[in-house]
C-alpha cells in the first residue's frame, strides 16, 4: 500500500524514526510521501528521504496555518527549492480558517502562487483544507481547465463537496477519520467510487480506530484500508489495487 501523506519528520517520531519507518515497510507500505510545512520543515524532510530513498518522496510547499508576516520569504524559499531538484508534488498548500482568520487573504495569495509553480512544473499538489471548503474548491477551479491536478488530503467534507472535488479530476485522500463513527466520512465514502480515492494517515496525526488518542504512524494505513473493504464491501487486495493505482497515478511514478 502506498501512503500518500505522511510527516515522518516530525518530532514525535525523533526517538524511534527509524524504526517507526521500518515497520510501515515490513506491514507493505511501499511509498511513504512527505508534505512539506514551512523553511523549518526541509531538512529533516530530505533526511528522512535520503535514509529511504526507495520509500519516502519529498514534497515541496508552503502550508497555510504557516503562512504569516512573513509569507514572500517562506515563498522564495519554495520557490528556490523547486528550482533545485525535483520534488513528487507541490503541498501541502491550500487554505485554512479554523486556527487563524487574520491571514487569509495572504493564503490565497500564497495558495495561487503555489498552483502556478505546479503547472509551471507539472507537479501536482497536495491540498490541505480546513473550515475553508468551499474557498478552496473555487480557488482550485480557477485552474482547473488549465490542467492543475492533485488530490484534497484528509478529505472529510460533504458529498456535495467530494463531487466537485472528484468533477474536478481530483482523487481524494482519505485516512484515520475514515474509521471514526460519528464523522460523517463512512456515509459519504460509500457512494463513492474507488478510482477517486487514495491512502493516507498524516501521521503523527488523526490516529485510526483502534488508536485513536495515541500517534499515528504509516504502517496504520492497512487500519484504514480494512475499514474501506468493509465498507466497499470488497477484499483487502482490491483497495490496495485500487489505491496503490490512484496514488501512482496521481504522482506519476
């Protein structure tokens, strides 16, 4: 399985990194993609990737709840990197309110600027949505005829939305949320068809059923693929192909 969207640079995994990865790998999780926050984030990103190289693929963006007074510069800095090498997308970048209203605009702007460079590159990005669906998906379809591409991470909106979303010719990332009862998630991801969905965990966060309240990891994505074929009806197997072909799909590799 692949799991498409995973911090594996974060703090919570600095006594057992290693490890922690070596278990995803050992549970079959073959790819491990790595979103990108801010400036801060980069290093440890890249060298999570360079332990792993045939597992973790960097990203390259500015993520939201960053964007503050000092938005240009963590811009450029995005911008120097992609300029440098080669980066599986551009994310997570996108919009939201909930932790901060006084930036939004600066978002956008940021949010825009971002889309650009991913055409620019042919990258697709990776979107992170908070208290800001429905901006977002605007914000998106002003560059979706231009042939922008992506998938909306940690999706746990309305049906309504997943349609506009998937009319777009966006997958959607679903993950720990998935295996929570009062969410929501499990009534909408069944009326939907599997060629729209990947894998994730966004680890350290938003821990699946039976973890949930501890810290998620990577090997937790087969958590959230049971609860799929449970609730698709189908095997194990099949969300795996289904998934592992989206995700290939959606980061060409």
């Amino acid at each position: 399985m692949i799991d498409t969207h995973t911090h594996l640079y974060d703090e919570q995994f600095n006594d057992d990194r290693n490890a922690m990865i070596q278990r995803a790998i050992e549970q079959g999780i073959t790819a491990m993609y790595l979103p990108n926050c801010d400036s801060s984030t980069i290093v440890g990103m890249l060298e999570v990737e360079k332990d792993f190289p045939e597992h973790c693929f960097a990203m390259m963006g500015l993520h939201p709840c960053y964007v503050k007074e000092n938005v240009n510069d963590e811009l450029a800095v995005v911008q120097s990197w992609l300029a440098k090498r080669k980066f599986a997308a551009i994310g997570e970048i996108g919009l939201d309110y909930y932790w901060d209203k006084s930036f939004i605009e600066p978002q956008k702007m940021a949010f825009r600027k971002q889309m650009e460079w991913a055409l620019a590159y042919d990258l697709p990005i990776v979107i992170h949505t908070r208290e800001a669906m429905n901006d977002t998906i605007e914000l998106v379809h002003e560059y979706a005829s231009q042939g922008i591409r992506g998938v909306f991470h940690c999706f746990s909106g309305s049906y309504e939305s997943a349609q506009r979303i998937i009319k777009m010719g966006f997958y959607l990332g679903i993950g720990g949320v998935l295996t929570y009862k009062n969410a929501g998630l499990q009534e909408v991801v069944q009326k939907i068809g599997l060629e729209h969905l990947v894998l994730e965990t966004d680890a350290p966060y938003l821990t699946p059923a039976p973890f949930r309240g501890k810290r998620n990891e990577s090997s937790y994505t087969t958590y959230v693929a049971e609860k799929l074929a449970e609730l698709k009806g189908v095997s194990l197997a099949e969300i795996e192909d289904a998934t592992n072909k989206n995700a290939e799909n959606l980061f060409r590799s």
